[in-house]
C-alpha cells in the first residue's frame, strides 16, 4: 500500500522541501513587511510606500509555491466520499483520471497559461506601480507553482497506475462503520 | 440553456464526484466553457484570472491569522482557556460540557480555526470528560460541535473570504454581526448538554479539582443585569453608546474577575489579542489586515516571551505550515474567481435568482430552500469552498429578498458550520473523532441533540435579522434599513 500525502521520490522530496522552504520564508516576510507598514504609519506619521504593493505581489508567490508544497502533502480540499465507496480496483482508476486531470490542469493552464502571462506581461513592459518591478517577474510564480504541481501529481499518477493506495494512513480521519 | 453552461456546470460535478481537488474542478471547468465560448485564450485567461485573483491587501489578513492562531495554540493558550472556562463553570453536574463549549468559544475566537479548537480544545478536555463518567462519544459530540462556534465570532477567517466575493461587504460589520449569532449558538449547544448530560457524569460527591460552587449563575445574572441597566440608560439618552461599550467592557472585567480572578489574569492575554483585533479593526486605526500583523507580532512576543512555550526554533516550522494551509484557501480562491468570471459571463447567477424567486412569492419560502440546498451541501463539502462557489449564486436572490448582505453571509457561515459536524464528509466530525478516538457511527447519535440546537440556532438567526444586525448597526458599521 502506498500513502498518496507522502513524496516518495528523491526528487519530489526534495522539491517539496524547497518549496516549503521558500512559502515559509515568504510568509515570514510579509508579516515583516506588513508591520513595517503599521510602524512607519503609526510611529514615523509617513505611510511606507511599497509595503502593501509587496506584500499583495508576493501573495501570489505564497499561493502559488505554498500550494504546490500542499499538493505534495495532497491536503487540497476535495470530495472523497464517493470515490471512496468503490472498488479498490475502481478506486485505482479513478484516482489515475483525477491525477491526469490535474497534470492536465496545470500544465495547460498554470505552466503554459503561466509562461504566456509571463511573456506577455515582459513584452508589454508592464511594470508594477509602486516598484516597478516587471509585472512578468511577479507572474514567474505561476509556472514555477504549476510545474511542481505536475511533477507531484505525475509520482501519484505513476503510484496509482503501479498498485492500491492507502488512503487511511493518518488518524485524523478514521473510516466511517 | 447554453451549450457553454452546460460544460461548466456539468465538468464541475463530474470532477466534484470522481474526488479531484476542487480547485481543479473549479479550474478545468472555468477553462472548458471558456474554450466552448471560443473565447480567445482560455489558458492565458483562467492564469491571469487566478493570480489577479488572490493578489489583495485584505486577503492578506488570512495567513496572518492562520499564523497568529498556529502559535497561540502550540503556546499553550489552550490550557489556559480550560481554567479559566473550569473557573467560570465550577462545580455543577454536566459542568464540564459547559466548560468545553466556552473554552471552544474562546479559543475558535482566538485561533478562528474549528479544527484547531477540536484538536486543542479536544484534546484537553475529552479525556477529562471520560475520566468523569461522560460518554466518549458524547464528549466528542459536545467538542466537536462548539468548536465551530469560532467560525461565526470574530475574528473569522470564513468572514475575509465572504466579504470578497460578496463584494463591498465591511469586514468590520461582518466581524461585529457574529458575535451575537455566535453566543447564541453556544448557547443552544449549552442548553442541548444540559437536557442529555448522562446522569452519570461528575457525581458531585466525587473528589473534583475546580473550585468547590458554581458561580455561573450569579455571572450570568449579573451580566444580565448589567446589560439590561446600560440598555435602558443608552435607549433613555442617559449614556452615549461609547461610553455604554466602555462600562459594558468594565463590568464585564469586574464580573468575571470577581468570579475567577487568578484564571481571569493567566487567561486574559490571549483573549487581549482578540480586543486588540477587534478594538483596532473598530475604531478605524488598522485595517484587517495590519489588525491581523499585529495579531502575528503580539502572540509572538506573547508565547515567546511571556509564556515561554515556544521557542524561536519553532517558528520557521509554524511558518511553513501556516504557508501550507493558506496557500490552499488561497488556490481556491483564485480559481474560484476565475469560475465566477466565467459564470458572470453567461448570466449564471441571474437565471439561478430567477429561477429561485420563481419558486414562490413567500421570501420565507425561498430563504428556507437556500437554506436546505446549503445544509446539503454542507454535509459533503468543506466551508471555504462552499461560501466561494455558492455566494456569487445566491446573494443577488437574498439581496433581492431584501437581505442585507452581512445577514446573509452570517447565516450562510453559521448553516455550514452544521456541515462541518455531519458526516460523509465533516472536518470537525474527523478531527473530532480522531482525537477523541472513537467511530463517525458511534458519535452521530449523541450528535443528533447538537444538531437540534445548531438548526434551532440557525432557524433565529436565519428569520430574526435583528439578532445578526443590531450590534452593527448600533455602531454605524452599516446602514440602519430605510
């Protein structure tokens, strides 16, 4: 049996390492960023100029690289129940359709939907109000989050084509009798 | 109906059965209808969409307040609330149900997260319970359901997301307006464990470590009482309504300080967090979103430097995992806008209004079919993504019931919170039951009188608009009705 929340490859570890790594740091940051924002309002009476411009871009760099890590962990929100009444045989398959929606999902939308956003943005020139850093750079977060969701749902994929899963491994969600 | 629609609607359900991540579902089906719309690129569209999407300042409260209630639960605020809540109750039969619908009340406050407080919250108190002679299947019922009480009082993160895509709906007004609906679904469960406490549980006579008497009676009594005088002297223009939130602050302090004053002074740090919120948010100083930074830097300094329950080591590890959990709201917000836009497009939510208002003249008749279409779904999908997907669907037909949108928005959070509790599909119930460590077949029995109280609960709030609109509206957060 083989449990779906686990990476099991070198290399999606790995990757779900970094990408923890980088959503927390980001995290860590905008509660910085956020706070700066308050002291130089309330304390220094002169509004910072680019803390709330920050910290909503990177926003999406949370969502995107803090979601991928999630994938990794599959703690994305979804309706089981139904799945979960079927065959074991069935259930393998259905979870193998899932899983090529998802990579489909992500590759088209999130990493090439992401890249063209990205190019698009650079060719324009658009940049960001307060910063101007370009709008292209921010929307990088996209393809890279998308790319890692591929990468993590291609191992589930491969698990679910190979043998059952085990979806009962942890205790917070004992099987109904 | 279009052909369009009918891939949207019909790709969304399929890929909901079949168990995928909603946030695919949501993506996959924004994206098909585009393509059949031949709307130029779909790909680029859905993308650019998502990530507009979930780029807000106010949204921003949302990790904030994951991350404050991550530290505050490790930090040991838990065990602090169940004294002070132990204090409060004393000795009574039944008392410890009582205890753990407070402590939950207060944590889910604080936390904002149900979960959490039925783990926590949970975790303390059911073996405690069972030790006294209650049931576990009971104890577990009892937690399970109070838990979700912090999901209607402010601070709430559910509330951050509703008033998105509402649109133009205060976080404020919403904050204030659940705090009444949330006492009093307290209350009702309260009320439900007093009527089916096993007789066994706490024999009096048994040695009991909390304070021997009960003061609940003289605090309820006397926070009656309280607000009855500073009622009448506000209604007669004896008072100002600021200084009659002061007293009520005060006497409220007195009260329960009086009734439990070592308990009221370890415990009052962590609930200080919620006034700072609160106060901050109120009186116009922070946003939401800085309220919540602030919230971030005092459970810091709080449970790093105050209680020494956390270490600085822990941090990066409460950072990353309050990363995790945001970055999935988050995802579902994002596609969640991208499916809106699309069902906008395509004049969705006005057939839906249509078609419900054309279900009967009685605006009763059609506020209890949204009710019953959302205890429903409810039982099979989690909060977040219901509020995201049902809200664009059903707030134009409330709005034109004539339901101010802050109404609405508390009574769908308060009829999901039932959800959150029964099974197939309950957050609360899973987690309840795995800490509690017994069976969904074994709970949903002593379950069905918390049911009861939660849709007696509902039921007030759903058809007594007042209960959810006076607080806001006695402090001008909205429009008095014209």
């Amino acid at each position: 049996m083989i449990d779906p929340t686990v990476p099991r490859w070198r290399m999606t570890r790995a990757a779900m390492r970094w990408f923890d790594a980088a959503a927390g740091a980001i995290m860590a940051a905008l509660v910085l960023i956020v706070l700066w924002g308050v002291f130089t309002r309330f304390v220094l009476s002169a509004a910072s100029w680019w803390t709330e411009e920050s910290a909503r871009l990177l926003l999406i760099w949370l969502t995107m690289l803090g979601g991928a890590a999630a994938w990794a962990r599959a703690e994305h929100l979804g309706v089981d129940y139904f799945a979960q009444k079927l065959h074991p045989d069935a259930q393998r398959l259905v979870a193998l359709t899932v899983e090529l929606f998802v990579i489909a999902f992500a590759a088209s939308v999130l990493v090439y939907g992401g890249v063209v956003l990205v190019a698009e943005t650079l060719r324009m020139g658009q940049t960001t109000a307060a910063l101007e850093v370009p709008m292209g750079l921010v929307y990088l977060a996209v393809p890279l989050g998308g790319a890692g969701i591929v990468l993590f749902s291609l191992e589930r994929a491969i698990a679910a084509w190979r043998g059952p899963l085990d979806h009962h491994d942890d205790d917070t969600a004992p099987r109904a009798v | 109906m279009e052909p369009s629609t009918l891939i949207l609607v019909a790709s969304f359900l399929l890929l909901l059965v079949l168990g995928a991540p909603i946030v695919v579902a949501l993506g996959v089906s924004a994206l098909l209808a585009l393509a059949a719309m031949a709307e130029a690129p779909a790909c680029y569209t859905v993308a650019q969409r998502m990530s507009t999407g979930i780029a807000s300042f106010p949204l921003l409260a949302i990790p904030f307040f994951v991350l404050a209630g991550a530290i505050m639960g490790e930090g040991g605020m838990a065990r602090r609330l169940v004294r002070f809540a132990s204090a409060i109750v004393g000795r009574r039969p039944g008392g410890l149900a009582y205890v753990s619908t407070i402590t939950c009340m207060l944590f889910g406050a604080i936390s904002g997260s149900a979960t959490a407080a039925v783990s926590s919250v949970g975790g303390m108190l059911i073996p405690e319970m069972v030790r006294k002679g209650y049931s576990r299947p009971y104890s577990v019922a009892v937690t399970t359901t109070a838990a979700t009480t912090g999901l209607v009082i402010p601070p709430s993160n559910i509330m951050i997301v509703y008033a998105l895509v509402a649109g133009g709906v205060s976080v404020a007004a919403l904050f204030v307006a659940g705090i009444v609906p949330g006492v009093i679904i307290g209350v009702a469960i309260m009320i439900a464990s007093r009527l089916t406490c096993p007789p066994e549980a706490e024999d009096p006579s048994g040695a009991a470590d909390g304070p021997a008497g009960s003061p609940l009676v003289r605090v309820a009594g006397a926070l009656a009482l309280l607000g009855v005088c500073l009622f009448l002297a506000v209604y007669s223009g004896l008072l100002s309504s600021s200084v009659a939130a002061i007293l009520s602050g005060v006497g409220l302090l007195v009260v329960l300080g009086l009734a439990a004053g070592r308990e009221l002074l370890q415990a009052a740090p962590s609930l200080l967090l919620v006034v700072i919120v609160l106060g901050g948010i109120l009186r116009g100083s922070f946003s939401p979103t800085e309220a919540s930074a602030i919230a971030v830097a005092y459970a810091l300094v709080l449970t790093i430097g105050v209680y020494r329950e956390i270490k600085p080591a822990d941090l990066p590890r409460l950072c990353v995992r309050s990363a995790s959990t945001s970055a999935v709201i988050f995802l579902l917000i994002g596609a969640s806008q991208a499916m809106s836009w699309v069902m906008t497009n395509q004049a969705i939510p006005q057939a839906v209004s249509d078609a419900m208002l054309g279900l009967s003249d009685n605006p009763a008749v059609v506020l209890l079919s949204i009710n019953l279409l959302l205890l429903f779904v409810g039982t099979f999908m989690d909060m977040t993504p219901a509020v995201l997907i049902f809200t664009p669907i059903f707030l134009p037909v409330a709005v034109e019931l004539g339901l101010d949108p802050v109404h609405f928005g508390v009574m769908m959070i308060v009829n999901l919170c039932i959800g959150l509790c029964t099974p197939p599909v309950g957050t609360c119930l899973f987690v309840g039951c795995g800490v509690g460590q017994t069976s969904i077949a074994q709970v949903v029995r002593p379950m069905l009188p918390f049911f009861l109280a939660m849709l007696a609960a509902l039921a007030a709030i759903a058809f007594v608009p007042e209960l959810t609109m006076w607080l806001p509206h006695a402090m001008g957060l909205v429009e008095s009705p014209g």
